[in-house]
C-alpha cells in the first residue's frame, strides 16, 4: 500500500467537502491526491459535461499549484460511479479513499440504497467519509 488518497468527486458541496478532507489526509500521508469523478453518460446536457470538465481542470490547476501530486480520473464510459472509483483505488494500492456524504433519512437510505454503503463494503482499504458543513 502506497501514500495514494482517492477521493470521489462531484460537482457539490459534499464533493467540496470531500476534497478538502481528502487534501488534508494527502498532506498528512506526503501522499499523491487521484481524484475520480464518474457519470454514465449518455444523455447528458453537453453544457453540463463541459462545464463539469472545466472544474475538474481548475480543480487539478489550483491544488497542483498549492504543491500537491494530484492526478484525475474523469470517467464516462456507462460504469457504476462506485465501480470505477473501486477500480482507482485498487490499481493505485490506495491508502485511504474518500467520499462525500448526503444527509439523508435514515429510511431514504434504506429504501434508495447508498453508494456510500457500497464503497463501504467493497474496499480493500480505509474509507473517509465526510459530511458537507
């Protein structure tokens, strides 16, 4: 097992909150940040899908220049978010992924299912998750 943080990213304030969990833990490891984002494609508004891959870009520009290694994963090739970001983690030997949370009922995650109980149950290594503040 390596120094790698992956973090799972959205465009969201619990993405946020998951990349500023994941930035500290990566200082703390002198670690490399692999930040995965996931869609299925499809359908989606091609407004949307360029302006997701501008942030993305200033996202990689402003921690890179705050002295970080950080690398990105955009993926949309019809995966399950979850599988792909299961997929980084376990190809970059990763010492920790992080994830962002939504506040949800305690029924809606039962009758919704959750990805973060999935990534929870399947990853060989440290999960972070982290609430939007």
């Amino acid at each position: 097992m390596n120094n790698s943080v992956v973090v799972g990213w959205i465009k969201s304030p619990e993405g946020q909150a998951a990349i500023d969990a994941a930035v500290e833990e990566t200082r703390r490891r002198q670690g490399k940040l692999v930040i995965v984002h996931s869609s299925k494609g499809g359908a989606e508004d091609p407004a949307r899908v360029v302006e997701l891959r501008d942030a993305l870009t200033d996202l990689e520009a402003r921690l890179g220049a705050d002295g970080l290694e950080v690398t990105v994963r955009d993926y949309v090739r019809g995966n399950d978010p979850v599988d792909d970001l299961i997929d980084v983690a376990e190809k970059e030997d990763a010492a920790l992924i992080v994830i962002g949370l939504r506040r949800r009922s305690p029924v809606g995650k039962l009758l919704l299912g959750s990805n973060a109980q999935q990534i929870l149950l399947r990853a060989d290594c440290p999960v972070l998750a982290v609430k939007a503040g």
